[in-house]
C-alpha cells in the first residue's frame, strides 16, 4: 500500500507537458523514479546506440526509431506490482537498457 500512495505521489507532481501520457502509466501502475536529460543532441534511436545521461547513467537504444531534440528530459518508469520499466525520452516512450 505504501508503494501505491508513493507511485501516485510521484504521478501528480511530474511536468504537466506530457501529464496525459504520464497520466495513464499511473493508471497502470507506473511512477517516476529517474528524471534526468539526455547530455547533448538525442537522435532518435538505432540498436546499441547509447547516450549519455546527465546523471551518469548511460541508456542503449535496443529498438529504431527516428526523432530530434537538444538536452531531452528522460524518465525512468518503474511499475510498482510487476517492476518492469518504461523509458520516456522527448515524451515518447523508448525500448533499452540503462546503465550506471
């Protein structure tokens, strides 16, 4: 239960620019737990592309999928009952592994 009122915590206080999106991952169970930028020009994604993070972290694209922006907010998502991830970068949502 306290897992739950945090994931709904973290949902209403993320950035109203993609509250809808962010707003149905809440529905199903998602809260923020990493809100970093990507460092530089993101690109879009190509398979084992990595980029860098702000925070140190670095993610490697596993998908391809086209897109352009400069210093890009990225968030980590995690589910709270079943623990898997979603990846939002530039407000869409990206397959791939993120590292320390």
């Amino acid at each position: 239960m306290k897992r739950f009122l945090i994931t709904i915590i973290m949902c209403l206080i993320c950035l109203p620019t993609f509250a809808s999106d962010l707003e149905e991952l809440c529905k199903e169970g998602y809260g923020v737990i990493i809100n970093t930028q990507v460092s530089g020009e993101f690109n879009g994604c190509d398979y084992n592309k990595i980029y860098k993070l702000d925070n140190g972290m670095t993610f490697e694209c596993t998908e391809y999928s086209y897109s352009y922006n400069y210093r890009p907010d990225f968030y980590v998502l995690k589910n709270v009952k079943y623990g898997d991830l979603k990846y939002l970068i530039d407000d869409e949502e990206y397959q791939g592994t993120l590292y320390r």
